[in-house]
C-alpha cells in the first residue's frame, strides 16, 4: 500500500546508454539528504535475472553485495557510498524478480483463478515493490532509477507502472530524464535534437518530464537550455547542466550550481528543513582528492582485463574506489597498475617488475584462469616484503601459497580447481556440496554480511579498533578446518574468525615478519565509503606509502615497458 504523501522521483535515460543515470540518482540522493530529508534510492535492472549474481562481470560490470546477501548491479555500491550508509534488498529489482514473483502467486491460485497478464498483474507487481522499499525504512522521498534507455523493450512494463503511479498520486511523482547533447567536431555546435527525440519518445509512453539533466562534454548556455525547454514544454531553469568533471563525486557539487535540490524541492511541493544542502563534510572529501600530489603505486593482479580499460573499471569498482578513498585519507593519489596474472604464468622472471610497486592486490575472481601466476606473485611479494593485500580468492590463494613453499603441503589447492589435490587446504562449505551436485549455483553462496570476531595484538584488530566486525561475503570455498592448525603452526595467523571460530575469515603474517602480508575471506571493499574509508584498506595504504618513501630514496627497478595505468581521481 502507498504511503500518504511520499515522493517518487524516476529518473529515466535518453539518447544513449552510460550517460550517468546512476551517478545522477546517487547524488540526487546525496542532496536530498543534505537538504534534511529521508532518502531511499532504487535501482531497477530490465534484465530477466532474477539478480546480478550469474552475469558475467566483463559485460555486467562488478556485483555487488548488500548486507542482506542480495547479489546487485555496481549501481546499488555507488547509492550506498554516496549515501554513507547500507541499503536493504527492497531496493533492488529486476524483470526476473517481477516475473518469478507473478508466476508463483499464479501456482499458488493468488490471483483467483484470473488470467494473468502483464496488464495489470506484472505492472502491479512492479508498483507494489516501489511501495514496499518506500515503507521498509520511513523515508520520505524515493529516487527511482529505471535501467536502460527510452525505448528500450525491455523497460517498458517499468515505464508503464511510473506512469500509472503519477496518474494515482498527482503531485508526489517527479520524471527526470537523463540525456547526451553532442557536440560534433565536423559541426563544432552543441545539438539539441537527440534530446528532443528522446523527450518525445517519452511522451509517446505517456510521460512527461519535469526536469531534463544535460550529460555533455561542456557546460549548457542558456541559448540551449531555453530550445531544449520550449521544444519539449519544460522550464528553463528545469535543464540542469551536466558537463564532464575530473570526478563523479564533483556531480553533487556541480548539480548544485545549477540549484537542482531547489528545483527538486519546488516540484515536489516539499518545505526543506534547511535554506541549504550541507555539504561540508563532502566538500573536505572531494578536497582531498584534489589537493593530494604525492602518488604511490598499486599493482592489480586479476584476469578480468579481456576487452579494455572500460570494462576494467566496471569488472573491479569497488576496489578501485576503496583504495582511493583510503589513499586520500592518507594524503596521497594511488596509481593503479592492472597486470595480468596470466603475464606472470608464461613470462619468466616478470615477479622482479613486483619491486616497483609500493602495493599488490588479488582481488575476488572465481575460476582456474591466472591461478598459478597469482600465486607467483603472492609468494614474490611475501618473500620481499611488498605490502599484499588479498580479498576473497585472493586469501584463498594466500593460504595456498603459504602451505605449498612453508608448512610443506606440497600440492597444496582448492578444490574449485583441483579436486583431487592431496592436500586440499581450500575447500567447500558442506552445504554448497549438495548446491554444486544439483547446478545450483544463483544466489547460492555464502552471501551477505557475517561477523568474526578478531585476534589481539594483530594488524586486524589494530587496524578495527574494535574486537568483532561484520563484513559481507561472496563464496564457496573456505580455508579447511583439517589444515588450520598446521598453518598457524608454520606461522601464518588467522586474525579473524567466525564467532563460533569454525570458519577463518582473516589471514595475516605478524608484523614483526612481513609489513603488510593479509587477505580477507570477506569483500571489504563493499563497505568502504568516501566519508568513511575501510580501516583494513587504511592499513594497506599507510604501509604503501611507507615503502614509496623508502623506494624515493633510492632507484626504483624499472623493466623498461610502459604500465597501463588507472589513475585515481
């Protein structure tokens, strides 16, 4: 059931795809909080999956995990690190989720023995949701974003239930519509016409937007602002400019300048309780990300690089934006260099181009591709102290490392790769045994957030503060509880347990023998947020920085071939 006098804004996109609809609802989620209301964020995928757990992250993009255990689109992590706080499953939503929900209350004879079609059972099911993520949390406005572009088949049943619900409740319904004006270098003029094609298709669905957001490469004049708005019946101070910036976290920002929250606010009929979005705390954030000079450089050791830097960004965002975040926080820029484990498979001798680096990472990953190269280069960076950090797979590979060259496991594997290893030091939950058996794979793992409580005198808990966490997960495989004790007895330390201290969350060489030497069997990237970076990546960074300055002071190894790099903004 709607609640009485809440808010819906779609935010819905036009012209093209990847023009910034998720950035945009983000910060219009950011400064509708700023502005001291309740603000719930959505985000709807037309995908037929039931969620982004099975899709391929080198076409999908990274999945990201809530606390709940729901596999989502990397929108969800932007909403929740703009937002600073954690989102529930309510609001998330795909065409399979809808469908699979319509078809199962037909088996079970909910619909009276109707005939069930998507008007108006599927777009009745699409609005009930809505509903349901507005009731779940008390909040006063939410920002809805539809997936895809108009047009699109796909979201069109979504477009129809927007529609009916600003036919229900008049006044407390917002359109915005995202869109692109090129600029053609043949032409050297900004042009209007796609936008209004695009606002006119939206017409055709019955819809009418309130508030155009321009993506271009520069900023609008007022000349356009005025045509897109007598062309397509907007005002002209509804047109919010949205230029290309050093940063999506200057979107906030220069949304502003162009007054949206007034705007917003205005539309809505709403009365804020501030003359002004507090943005102070932002601010000192983005800053940050413009006053640090000094670099240090990260390797990233991973596989999911096949078609691009695009896609590398997409497969790895949140670990990209966790690193940032605590390097800012530590006064410095991180320079991110992607290598390809499988580099350090067929090429001899490549681990010595490790000593350039002031950091490695082996991110999350699933699958045989790399294996051994990631191997090579855990047991190079523990063998000369170059501050490693492993999430998920890569403190699986960590252990692995560690049993086959120190506690003498030779063999030593998981099962996910070699099930009949002699020694497996990696391996299956017991209940994924019967999952795996059936093909049961979808939102089968071990999901969502779980806490550990951690070892004192350890980088862990120095690093915490506190005795007992809570971070979310996405796997299969555990460290086995049969090899455990032989582990710890060649020296590696599990910093972080389960509380019933069965499963081994943290992994850790003491600092007396290694500067940073750790992997996490959870994702800690999923938590870190930029008024709020993650202590354990803190902890990286400082280390990394450590070792830049002791490199500064003397030649730093050189292979003499140039390192695709990612720098953060």
């Amino acid at each position: 059931m709607a609640l009485k006098n809440h808010k819906y804004v779609f935010v819905i996109g036009g012209v093209m795809s990847g023009v910034g609809k998720g950035i945009t609802t983000a910060s219009i989620g950011k400064l509708l909080s700023a502005r001291g209301f309740k603000v719930n964020l959505l985000k709807v995928d037309p995908y037929l999956n039931v969620d982004a757990g099975t899709m391929n992250p080198t076409e999908h993009g990274e999945t990201f995990v809530l606390d709940s255990g729901l596999e989502t689109d990397q929108d969800m992590g932007n909403y929740e690190r703009f937002l600073n706080r954690s989102l529930p499953a309510e609001n998330y939503l795909t065409s399979g989720m809808v469908y699979q929900a319509v078809i199962e209350k037909e088996r079970n004879l909910q619909y009276d023995g109707a005939c069930v079609e998507a008007i108006p059972h599927v777009r009745d099911e699409i609005i009930d949701r809505f509903y349901k993520a507005a009731d779940s949390n008390g909040s006063q406005i939410s920002v809805i974003e539809i997936g895809g572009t108009v047009g699109d088949f796909q979201n069109a049943m979504f477009m129809e239930a927007a529609r009916v619900m600003h036919s229900r409740h008049p006044g407390d319904v917002l359109f915005i519509m995202v869109t692109y004006l090129p600029v053609p270098k043949t032409v050297g003029e900004m042009k209007t016409k796609p936008t209004q094609n695009a606002i006119r298709q939206l017409n055709s669905y019955g819809i009418q937007p309130d508030i155009v957001i321009a993506r271009a490469e520069l900023p609008l004049d007022n000349r356009r602002k005025e045509k897109i708005a007598n062309q397509c019946n907007i005002r002209p101070n509804n047109v919010i400019s949205a230029p290309d910036v050093d940063s999506i976290y200057d979107v906030p920002l220069n949304f502003e300048r162009d007054n949206i929250s007034d705007v917003l606010i205005k539309e809505l009929g709403l009365q804020a309780k501030s003359k002004s979005a507090d943005l102070k705390s932002w601010k000192t954030f983005v800053n940050k990300t413009k006053r640090a000079k000094k670099e240090i450089d990260i390797a990233v050791v991973g596989k999911y690089f096949n078609t691009g830097d695009f896609v590398l960004s997409d497969a790895y965002i949140s670990v990209i934006e966790a690193i940032k975040y605590s390097a800012y926080y530590s006064g410095v820029k991180a320079n991110l260099h992607w290598l390809s484990a499988k580099d350090f498979e067929d090429k001899p001798g490549k681990t010595k181009e490790l000593l350039s680096y002031d950091g490695i990472i082996v991110p999350g990953g699933f699958g045989q591709t790399g294996i051994e190269g990631k191997i090579k280069v855990i047991k190079f960076a523990r063998e000369n102290k170059i501050p490693y950090f492993g999430l998920c797979y890569g403190m699986q590979l960590m252990v692995i490392e560690y049993a086959r060259h120190v506690a003498g496991l030779k063999g030593a594997n998981t099962r996910e790769i070699d099930p009949k290893s002699s020694h497996l030091v990696i391996d299956l939950m017991p209940e994924q045994i019967e999952k795996i058996k059936n093909k049961d794979y979808g939102g089968t793992m071990r999901l969502g957030a779980y806490p550990a409580v951690l070892k004192k005198g350890t980088i862990a808990k120095k690093a915490y503060k506190t005795e007992e966490i809570s971070e979310r997960h996405r796997h299969r495989y555990e460290v086995s509880p049969e090899y455990v004790s032989k582990i710890e007895e060649a020296g590696l330390i599990f910093s972080g347990t389960s509380p019933d201290g069965k499963l081994m969350e943290i992994a850790e060489l003491p600092q007396s023998e290694h500067p940073f030497f750790l992997g996490t069997q959870f994702h800690p990237e999923l938590k870190a947020r930029p008024l709020d970076p993650h202590p354990l990546f803190n902890a990286f960074v400082k280390v990394a920085k450590a070792r830049n300055q002791e490199r500064s002071a003397k030649p730093a190894f050189s292979s003499g071939k140039k390192t695709a790099t990612i720098k953060a903004k």
